[in-house]
C-alpha cells in the first residue's frame, strides 16, 4: 500500500490516541477534497508492506491512550481491500484498536468490517444524479452498504459532509432516507465545509461557495431530531 501521509491524531479519526494512515488512491472526485494529492497512487508516496506497518504499529502501542490505535483513510482505503484486511487482521492479532474511514463504495466493505473495531462511513447525499455530479460516482453500493450495516447492529459512525450548493439545503431528504432504517447503533456527524485543503489542488479548485451558514445546520439538526436520528453536536 502507498502511504502519502501518516501521523498522529487525538479523537478525530477514532477514538483516543491513534495513529493515522492515509493510503493513496481513491474512486471518487469530490470537487471539495482536502486531500487531493492522495487521489492517485503515485512514485512519490511511500510504499509499506504488511510487515512494516505492523511492526511501526506495534512499536507505538504505549501512545494508543484513551482507548487509541490505528485508523486507515485515503485517499480511499477499502480499494486495497485484500491488503488491508490481511493488515487489520495482524494488528487485531496485535490487540491494537482497529479504524477505517470510508466513503462506503466498497463492495467488500462488510468483509473488512469483520476486522474493524469502529467504522467511519461518509454519506455524502440520498440523491445519486447529484452525487455523481460533485464526486463522479453514484450511490446505490453506499445505499446497500449503509442498509447492510444498520441491520448487522454493529457500530457505524456516519458523517455527513454540508456543503453549500450540493447537499446543504436538503435536510430532510436525508433524515427520511436515512431513517429508513434501524439506527439504534448509528451516530450521524455533520461536518461543515471548509477550504482546508483548497490550495493543494493543480487544477482549478470548483467549489465557489459552499460555506454552510447556521440556518442549513440547524434544519438538519431539527429533521434527524424529528426522525429519532442521534447526531454529534459539534
């Protein structure tokens, strides 16, 4: 697996303490992307083995405080599903905590699930014309992957990014969608956009105003509560 970042975070990739793997490559195109240099695989990212990983992983279980340890983002990481289960399964092995975040695409997502102690899932809009439009891709393997995870009961932590122009004014579009289905182990995670990464990117950056302003965060905030859907207040 090519790595194009690497390091540490506290509770905002999982819980605690953990070490944080962004693998190279990804299938969607989001026009807000703060990580566009990790969209293609590339010469200039570091290729790991299994080993490797493992062993730098082991090497820094005393910093995994708080109930910390790795988690894999990208670029997106379930496209290298084979690698990455041989991996989650030998840090399991380990007794490190195990992490993905996810933009859910994967038709092998609940396999890797079986290796994973808490999942990161993005759903990003109910609507696949308007999906595919913003990231190139349309939604239906998400739909059944989101489906597929709130009737196995396990955890799944789904974050919603708001941006303006393509998502933030359809609130209950997504909490009727969404509600559709058994939730009790679901917290949903609205993040607001941000231009983070806005001047990583080679070619024109598209997205000209997608700031979403307290009034779009409230009326989702108002349609999960009314649907029974529990959310992170940030």
């Amino acid at each position: 697996m090519q790595i194009f970042q690497k390091g540490f975070n506290f509770s905002q990739d999982g819980p605690g303490n953990r070490l944080v793997y962004h693998i190279a490559g990804c299938n969607m195109r989001c026009l807000w992307c703060s990580n566009p240099e990790g969209m293609q695989e590339s010469n200039t990212h570091t290729t790991y083995s299994k080993d490797t990983l493992v062993a730098e992983a082991i090497s820094c279980k005393p910093l995994f405080f708080d109930g910390g340890g790795v988690t894999f983002t990208g670029g997106e990481a379930t496209l290298h599903a084979e690698e990455l289960m041989e991996v989650l399964q030998a840090l399991k092995e380990a007794g490190i905590h195990t992490a993905i975040e996810t933009n859910g695409t994967s038709p092998k997502l609940m396999e890797i699930l079986a290796y994973v102690d808490y999942l990161m899932m993005d759903f990003k809009h109910y609507d696949d014309a308007i999906l595919k439009k913003f990231t190139g891709l349309e939604g239906s393997i998400i739909k059944e992957n989101y489906a597929a995870i709130t009737q196995s009961g396990r955890q799944c932590h789904i974050r919603i990014p708001l941006i303006n122009g393509f998502n933030a004014d359809h609130a209950q579009g997504f909490a009727e969608f969404l509600s559709k289905f058994p939730t009790d182990n679901i917290v949903f995670e609205f993040l607001k956009y941000h231009e983070f990464g806005k001047e990583k990117w080679q070619s024109a950056y598209q997205i000209t105003d997608g700031f979403v302003n307290e009034e779009q965060l409230a009326a989702f905030q108002q349609a999960f509560d009314k649907h029974g859907l529990i959310y992170i207040e940030t």
